[in-house]
C-alpha cells in the first residue's frame, strides 16, 4: 500500500552509551527514514555519559540536520533513566524509538504510523503468534515456540542472549497479567499519554511497564510485526550482568508493590489487537 506522508507530527527518540562505532550510521539512517515518511518530525538523542565520542560525532551531524534535539547525561544513568528522560524531551504528537545498533525492522515505519489513527498504542512482535484450538494445551504450546531454535535464533544476536529474553517475557507475562505477545520492542505511543505515565524502573523494564500501565487504563494495543536484526557493529550492553540484574530487581520489586501490595490504579482491561498473518500460496 502506497500512503502519502504522515500528516501528523512524530518524534523518534533515542538513547545512547558508548557508540561512536555506530551512532553516525544510525542519525543517517534515523534521518532518511523519517524524511520519506513523515512530514513533521524530530529526533531525540540522549547521550547516557558517553566517555568516547559518540556526543562529538552527534554533534557534528546536528549541523547537517537540525531536526536532531541532543541531550547529555553528566554520567551513565542505564536505558530505563535515559528513555525515561527522552520521551520526556519529546516535543510532537506522536513517539516511538529505536535502538542505536537499529536492532529492529522498522522499514514499514508509514504503514505503523497509519495504525495510530485506529488505535491507541502500536507494539511490535517478533513472532508470529501460537494458535491453539485446545485452552488447556495453548500455555504449552506457547511455551515450546518461545524455546524453539528456529525462534530463538531469530530473537537476538545469540541464543543465550534469546533465552534470556524469552525468560524475561515469560516472567513479565506471568506476574502482571498482560497478555502481549512481546514486551521489549518498538513501541508507538501517543507522546502526552506515555508522558502522563509515572515510569517507576530505572532499568529496560521501563518499556514494559509504559505498556502494562497502559493496558491497565483501558488503552487498545495493535501488535504488528516487527522482527529483530543483529547487531553489525559496536557492543550490546543490554545483557550485562548488571543490566539484567537491575532489570530483575526492578520487576520483582514492581510486582510485589502492584500485585501484592495491590498500589495499582485499575479502571479496565485494555483491548489487544492481535496481528494478523496472511497465508502464503
């Protein structure tokens, strides 16, 4: 389908530590693509305290466009701080992100962007959902797709690194409830609504929790594909050690205040539009 520009204003936003490697790739790549789809737009960089000179090289490229906002961090302040703080720098009608090492397909940007009009949030999945007629065999089912090789090594860069997401997803599914097909890849939110949302993880559960916030205050969710692509250059930071700690620390100490505890504000259960996969002939 061949769409005309989007006609409403959207922010990309960013975060960065440590990319001189790939952050001109990617400002390059970030700028063509919102120039062939959007007529209002801006991009957001969050320089997390960068000690090499992924700042001087954005700063440079600032010139070329100045459509790029960059701000810095006086230190590393981690990806659930640094999201946190460029969404709130976000200044359009609409936002959404992607990763530095552009870790995820977004090629179809104009078509997601349409859904907007349709639906309150867009979410990307990285696998085409498990259908089961039998109730009592789906959790099952599920289960051996997500540990599946052929899935896994389409996940992540490796499949440790897949396992340990397919766990995170499992873990954050079973606890609050939410019944998303995926929890950590690019979402599409409407910017003063993600900006109204108090963000309590300092870690990568930041973005599962705007989306669980989310679905608690009745919001409708539109899953669309949007699979993973491996990382070319630079080093992944998102399965340090510390990292996956703090992101652990934060989802159990979140479910015990909501769940447990029971501090959640609850009005209805939001809407999840499943996607859809045409047959192949």
């Amino acid at each position: 389908m061949h769409l005309p520009k989007f006609d409403r204003s959207v922010s990309l936003v960013c975060w960065a530590y440590n990319e001189e490697d790939s952050i001109e790739q990617y400002l390059r790549r970030a700028t063509l693509l919102m120039e062939e789809n959007v007529e209002d737009y801006e991009i957001v960089l969050i320089d997390d305290g960068s000690t090499d000179r992924t700042y001087e090289i954005a700063s440079a490229f600032q010139k070329k466009n100045p459509r790029l906002k960059i701000f810095q961090n006086e230190c590393n302040l981690n990806v659930g701080i640094s999201s946190r703080r460029a969404i709130q720098q976000a200044s359009k009608e609409f936002l959404f992100w992607q990763t530095i090492d552009w870790s995820y397909d977004i090629s179809s940007l104009r078509q997601f962007l349409e859904y907007l009009k349709t639906s309150d949030i867009v979410q990307g999945v990285r696998r085409k959902p498990v259908n089961v007629r039998l109730k009592l065999m789906k959790p099952i089912a599920v289960i051996l797709k997500l540990f599946d090789m052929k899935h896994l090594t389409r996940r992540s860069d490796t499949v440790p690194k897949a396992i340990v997401s397919v766990i995170n997803y499992i873990l954050i599914r079973l606890l609050f409830r939410v019944p998303l097909s995926d929890f950590q890849n690019v979402t599409f939110y409407p910017t003063k609504w993600i900006q109204s949302i108090k963000i309590e993880a300092k870690s990568s559960f930041a973005n599962p929790e705007g989306l669980i916030k989310s679905y608690w205050r009745g919001m409708s969710i539109r899953e669309v594909p949007i699979n993973f692509i491996p990382r070319a250059t630079g080093v992944a930071k998102g399965t340090r050690h510390r990292a996956l700690f703090s992101s652990v620390a934060d989802i159990m100490k979140l479910w015990f205040r909501w769940m447990i505890l029971g501090k959640r504000t609850i009005t209805q259960k939001g809407k999840i539009v499943r996607i859809m996969i045409t047959p192949t002939t």
